[in-house]
C-alpha cells in the first residue's frame, strides 16, 4: 500500500518523513517506521533532503508551490 522506495528506505536503518493524501498508505508507512505528517510543508520543515515520487504535472506543482507545498517552508 505505502511506497515500497519508501519502505526499502526505511528497512536500510534511515529516517524517514512522509506525507501522502491517502490516509492508508501513511499508516501503512507509520506501521513501517516512518514518522507521518499533514502536509508537504511540514516534510520540508523537518528534513534536508527531500525525494517525491508524484503520478502527474499539477499534483507536482501543489506539492512544491501549492498553499502547504514544499517552497512555503524552504
């Protein structure tokens, strides 16, 4: 259900901060280890690196620049 990348992350001993708009694949990424967020804002605010893996060009766009995007925080 949450990101195998995300989970093979997690498996190798890192951290890792996610944020998802399917409640189900954050708990199931929480379940795994990972700590969750409410936005990608709040990824940003926590983390030096950031990896996104985003099905289409608008979904992009809201994450990096939408009301609680990446760039509000960096």
């Amino acid at each position: 259900m949450g990101s195998p990348m995300a989970k093979n992350v997690i498996s190798k001993g890192h951290d890792v901060i996610v944020y998802d708009v399917k409640k189900e694949s954050l708990a199931d990424l929480q379940e795994h280890g990972a700590q969750v967020t409410n936005s990608p804002k709040e990824v940003a605010e926590e983390v030096d690196c950031i990896i996104t893996m985003l099905p289409n060009n608008d979904i992009v766009l809201d994450v990096y620049q939408g009301e609680k995007g990446i760039l509000k925080s960096v």
